[in-house]
C-alpha cells in the first residue's frame, strides 16, 4: 500500500509540473486530494477517478435555437411589463433590457 500512495504522488507531481491543478473539491471515494490535467483527475490518496457519466450534448445548432427561444421569450415578457410601466425611470431600465436582449438576438443569429 505504501508504494502505490509513493507512485501516486509521484504521479501527481508529474502533473502538477506539466500544468495540472490542485482541485478544491476532495476525492468522492476518499476525501483525498485531487489533482486535474485536460479533464483527467487523480486521486493523490486512493488513486480513482471518478464515475465517467455520458451526459447527452446538444448540438451547436440546438443550443442557438433554444437559446433564440428564451431570449425571444424574455423580449415578449420585457415588452410587456414595459407596455404597463408608467414610471419613467422603471420604463428606462426596461428598455436597456430590451435592448440587451435585442443584441443578444443579432449576436445568436450571426
């Protein structure tokens, strides 16, 4: 057991001198600490990693969209509130959300 904790942290300063870092949140087997390089973790104390999950990606063009559709909401709902407001100052920031709201669209759609 004492060689495989030496080997880790061997390891893991290997790492640490190539550019990976020290992770806050401590190893979910061991509470050890865990050092991170392009994704991969590693456990000082146990040596696991943790449970590869595959999380359902959308893609590019499904995230835009989704997005244009809040964002189109969000417009509708500003729109609104703007055409019931009679304070001046109120009907001010309501606009300057429309209108970050607006470039945000134009950004989306480019």
């Amino acid at each position: 057991m004492k060689n495989m904790s030496k080997d880790l942290t061997k390891r893991a300063v290997e790492m640490l001198l190539q550019g990976a870092t020290m992770l806050k949140e401590p190893c979910p087997y061991c509470s050890g600490v865990r050092v991170m390089k392009e994704g991969h973790a590693l456990c000082v104390s146990c040596g696991r990693e943790p449970e590869k999950r595959n999380i359902p990606q959308q893609n590019n063009k499904e995230q835009k969209t989704s997005l244009l559709e809040i964002l189109e909401k969000k417009l509708q709902d500003l729109s609104k509130e703007l055409e019931h407001e009679i304070d001046h100052e109120k009907q001010q920031a309501i606009l300057k959300s429309l209108n970050s709201v607006i470039d945000a669209i134009d950004k989306i759609k480019k």
